[in-house]
C-alpha cells in the first residue's frame, strides 16, 4: 500500500467518527420523544433542598423523602432528555416503565402501554429481595434472634425423616441465601395428594420444612430456590404471629408510604415468598430509596444498616447475590446493588450516585444500553 494510502486512511476514518459524533448530537437533540404517560421532569431548579433540611445525618442529607409525593424538580444535572428518550426508543418495546431517582428526586421517568407512575406491576423474584428485608425488620424486632437462628426453633413439631437429621442444623441464613438443601419438588401421588393438599393450607411453612425431602445439607450447596423463601414466609409469619403481608405493611410499606402493594396468596393465606408481589414504579424506587440510605427513612431506622450490609456480603464477587440482593458491577468502577425479577424488573441503587433506577418490563433485555446513558449524566 502506499504511503499515501496508509496516512489517508486513518485520518478520513477518524474525521468520519467525529462527524458521526456531532450529527449523534444534533440528531439526540432534534428527537421528539411521544409524551403519552411521560413527564419532562429535568433540570429546571438549581436547589430542591426542603426547608426542613438540617444535613446532621448523612442519610438525610437532601431533606427529601417521597413518602407522601415526589419531588420532581430536579437539581441541576446537565441532562437533555433526548440523550435518554433516543435509548428508550430503542428499548421501549421490552419495556412497561423507567425511572430514575437521584438525591431524592424524580428526575427522569418514561411509561408504555397501559402502565402510569401508579399502576402495580409484577415483581417475580424481586419479591425474595422484598421476603430477606422483611427478615431484617424481625430480627432487629427480636422476633428472630438472627441470621444463624436454627429453623426447627420456629416449627418445633415438625416431624423429620428418617435420614434426613441434618434438617435440625438448617438456619434462616440457609433460607437467605439459598443454601437450605431441600429440593424443590413436592410431588406426590394417589391419596398423598389429598393429605398434602390439607397440609399446605394448614401451615405451608411446615409443610414445606417437614415434606421437602433434603437433597444435600443444609449450606453445602447454592441453588436457585423459590422453596427456601416460602419456607422463610411461614417463619416469619411463626416468628411475629402474624399475616406477613399484613405485617409488612404495618412495618415496611406503611412508613414507606406504599400504597400500590399487591400480594398473591399460596395455600394457607401467607404470601408467596418466591414472587408475585406488585408495586407501582413509584413505589419501587421508594424501596430502592430505604436500601440506598441504609434502612434509613426521615429519620427513622426502619432496617438495620448492618441487615443491609449482611445481604450485600455474603457473595461479594461481581453479580454475586447474598439475601436476594445481588452485586452488579456491570460497569467497572462502578457500584450497583440491585433486585432482580425475571423478563427484566429491576430496582438497581447505585451509592456513589446517590441514584436508584426501576425498571418493569416483558423481557429481559436491552435495559443495560439505558443505564450507560444515565450512568453518563448522573456522573455530572
């Protein structure tokens, strides 16, 4: 090749990219994004700090909480909403809502099809996150002692099969993290059907704990496990001596101001600890929120920050999970911890941000694009 040719080349190239760059821009910022069930909630005020804003804690550092409403007036934080709307473009098909909060305020949230800032939407796994919470709030409770309480402490008349004694060493922690070694069937035949039928709408908990055969001791092996978090429903319902729906209400979603919670019931009227809690958008980022400031809520401890700490830890590694709380570091340098449900619900918090992003959606992909985009402008 000649001379010529081999310094040509590389200069028209990068003269090309640099064009592309610019006419990206001008593109991003000529988009008009369809309004329906959006709101423009971006950079119009330099400081959205409440009058009640004393800056002495630093979970209260923004003197904004968004029990009641959100605030969405956003400090000033270089966005242009073509940047995000052009991705969601690109995602909206797979996806039914986008939010982002940051320092407290709505900054940034995009609805599709029937889906508005308040319609409940379906969590799936998300909810085991929500279930390992609710522990926390019982054990800081002294309704459970701790994570490494034994299991057979709650279902004391649990009858255990023959080669099965390893049951009696099985903790809560094994529920959390889903090391308790039972497996996830409970099929039967012929009249077994009848009797674990009427067991199941008894105490499912117990059913569960007493029927499950153990396929390895307890903490020797992970596995995705919706059978260890409806076992940890029936304990915290033993636990507290209550509906643990109603008591998250009374203890969780109430001081949250959560008002869009719907919760599937198994046999027994307990909730379904594997999945099937709803929450509006809203109301997701307000849980994001309680675990981006520690279990912090106006003031008030409503989770213990160590509980926090403790779910986040038991698997430190990249996209490793500890009480259904999982480590996504997607993005090198970069801290995010989130909840995740299948066909891509998200409640993602990044602390280095102050940021907490929920997502819904009907399948899980092309949200990360989004994120990069937001993760661009809330570095600003």
């Amino acid at each position: 090749m000649k001379l010529w040719l081999k310094i040509l080349i590389p200069v028209a190239a990068t003269v090309l990219l640099a064009a592309a760059v610019i006419l990206y821009g001008f593109y991003v910022e000529a988009i008009s994004f369809p309004k329906d069930g959006a709101r423009d909630v971006i950079d119009l005020s330099p400081d959205t700090r409440t009058a009640g804003y004393n800056g002495e804690l630093p979970p209260d550092r923004y003197g904004i909480w968004p029990t009641t409403e959100f605030v969405t007036t956003p400090e000033s934080q270089g966005i242009r909403a073509g940047q995000l709307d052009f991705r969601m473009k690109l995602c909206a098909k797979t996806t039914d809502s986008f939010a982002v909060l940051r320092r407290g305020v709505l900054v940034y949230e995009r609805y599709f099809g029937d889906m508005t800032a308040d319609t409940p939407h379906y969590l799936a796994s998300d909810t085991k996150g929500v279930v390992a919470m609710i522990t926390g709030i019982a054990v800081k409770e002294g309704y459970i002692k701790s994570a490494q309480q034994k299991v057979i402490d709650f279902f004391p008349e649990a009858r255990i099969a023959p080669g099965e004694e390893a049951k009696r060493d099985m903790t809560v922690e094994h529920l959390l993290t889903m090391t308790c070694g039972l497996s996830e069937d409970l099929e039967v035949n012929g009249d077994e059907r009848a009797a674990l039928r009427a067991a199941l709408e008894e105490d499912t908990g117990l059913a569960i704990f007493e029927r499950a055969p153990l396929e390895v001791a307890p903490g020797e092996v992970y596995r995705y496990s919706g059978t260890c978090y409806q076992l940890l429903v029936g304990l915290i319902a033993r636990a507290t001596g209550q509906n643990v729906f109603d008591y998250a209400q009374e203890k969780l979603f109430g001081p949250l101001g959560i008002t869009s919670a719907a919760w599937e019931r198994a046999y027994d009227g307990q909730p379904y600890g594997a999945g099937d809690l709803s929450l509006s958008t809203h109301d997701m980022l307000r849980f994001g929120y309680l675990l981006l400031n520690e279990g912090r809520w106006e003031g008030r401890e409503i989770l213990p920050a160590d509980w926090i700490a403790q779910a986040r830890a038991k698997n430190d590694k990249p996209n490793g999970v500890g009480f259904m709380i999982w480590n996504d570091r997607w993005n090198p340098g970069l801290e995010c911890f989130e909840l995740r449900g299948a066909d891509g619900q998200f409640i993602m918090m990044f602390p280095s941000l102050d940021m907490v992003v929920a997502r819904t959606g009907h399948a899980d992909r092309d949200y990360r694009g989004m994120l990069w985009f937001v993760r661009l402008w809330a570095k600003k």
